[in-house]
C-alpha cells in the first residue's frame, strides 16, 4: 500500500488526486485549463469574470506571428542546431524583451 501524502496544494492516494479539495478528474471534466491554473495559484476556482480574462490572455499570447524576435530567434537555433527543439524554445523564450513581450511586463 502506497502511504498517501499532502502538500498545501495536493493531496494523493492509492486512487485520487485532490487540487485543493478538489478532484482532478472532476476538473478534468468540468474545469478549463486557466480556471485550474488560477484555482492552484489563489486557492479558489476563478469567477466569471476572472474567467474570462485568464482565457483572453491565454488566447493573446498563442500565436506572434512567424515575424516576432522570439519565433525568429526559435527558428534560427532550430535549423543551426540540427533540429533540437529544446535548445530552440529556450533561444526563444531568451528573445523575448521590450518589443516582444514587453507589454506583460508592464502589466
């Protein structure tokens, strides 16, 4: 038998997996992805509203375009550096300063 363990975000045993009280297969089915990430960082399912504003964000930030700095800089590392993805989104992510995604950091 598994011992189960706690965390102040999770709680586990043999069969389940709680996300601050609440069951991962029921947010599974019921929740969205933004609606759980703000119920692990504020301990509380988001309201409507709240709701909407993560989705927003979330669909802001999909897609730059293949001209952004940061997808420019992606591409470059990826096909200099045959292939590794891993090295291309940390490239990428490093792009990333006042002219693309600086907007965040004002918020």
């Amino acid at each position: 038998m598994v011992e189960p363990w706690r965390t102040g975000i999770t709680t586990y045993d043999e069969t389940n997996i709680w996300i601050r009280g609440y069951e991962v297969g029921s947010l599974m089915q019921r929740a969205s992805f933004a609606e759980t990430i703000f119920l692990l960082h504020a301990g509380r399912m988001p309201g409507r509203e709240e709701g909407k504003l993560l989705d927003a964000i979330l669909i802001s930030s999909a897609d730059h375009g293949p001209g952004s700095p940061s997808a420019a800089t992606a591409r470059l590392a990826c096909s200099g550096n045959r292939g590794s993805v891993s090295s291309a989104i940390a490239a990428g992510v490093l792009a990333i300063g006042d002219q693309h995604g600086g907007a965040g950091m004002a918020c």
